[in-house]
C-alpha cells in the first residue's frame, strides 16, 4: 500500500442470520477498492474470516469493533448470540445481550468518552437506544 493511500478499516457487526448482506458489504468494498485504487484501501473486518480456538468464548477472540473507522451494524430476525456469564457487562452491570450488541455498544461508548472516532451505522440504534448514529 503506497505511502499516501489511506486504509479504511469497516467492521461489520451482525449476527449470523445476515450472512448474504456481510457478504454484499464485502462485495461493495471490493468495488470501492478497484474504483479508487491508489487512493484508498477499505478492509473488511469480518468474524466469518478467521479461525477461533474453541477452547473458550469467541467474543474474546474477534477484533475490537471500536479500533475500525466505521462499525455497521446489521440486524434482521434476531440481535445475535448470548454471551457466557462470566463475559464483560455493561456499565450498569447488566450482561450485554449479545456479541453483536456489544461490539456496537462498545464502540459507541469508546467513541462518545473521547476514543477512537468511529463512524458508527446502525438502522437500529434508535431502537436500542445508542445516540449519535447515523441511520
């Protein structure tokens, strides 16, 4: 990658009932890359991608959604996986109710208290009470 191409890094957080639209998201990267090659490189971050030791949680195991400049999330039928007891908890103590939530929560928050600016996308963030999202 030449010195002066920046690389946009897009983590794309959904649950697994969505893999047909991860897999459009991909494919409009891939388009994006080849129309401005030489000046910008995006990067899927994708959990389908790489290999997890099944000897503990996943979640752990996923890159962190707030280290990308752009985290979308996709919903459909369902908000994702539950996570084990023992795993991280919202601030207000209550477990996250699932990977997916929690990776778009945590990004927001990291954000919001003076983080990494990610640009987070999420239809549904209204609905999941996260403010400052674009819709």
């Amino acid at each position: 990658m030449a010195e002066s191409m920046r690389e946009v890094r897009v983590f794309v957080s959904s649950p697994g009932d969505v893999l047909p639209e991860r897999g459009r998201v991909d494919a409009v990267a891939a388009k994006l890359n080849r129309e401005y090659e030489g000046l910008a490189q995006i990067k899927t971050v994708l959990w389908e991608e790489n290999f997890y030791k099944a000897d503990r949680t996943f979640q752990p195991q996923i890159p962190e959604a707030a280290a990308c400049d752009i985290v979308l999330s996709i919903f459909w039928t369902t908000i994702g996986t539950e996570l084990p007891a023992e795993f991280a908890r919202m601030p207000d103590g209550w477990p996250y109710p699932s990977g997916t939530v929690y990776e778009l929560l945590t990004a927001r928050s990291r954000t919001a208290f003076g983080g990494r600016s990610t640009r987070i996308i999420c239809p549904l963030c209204r609905w999941i009470g996260v403010k400052g999202c674009t819709r």
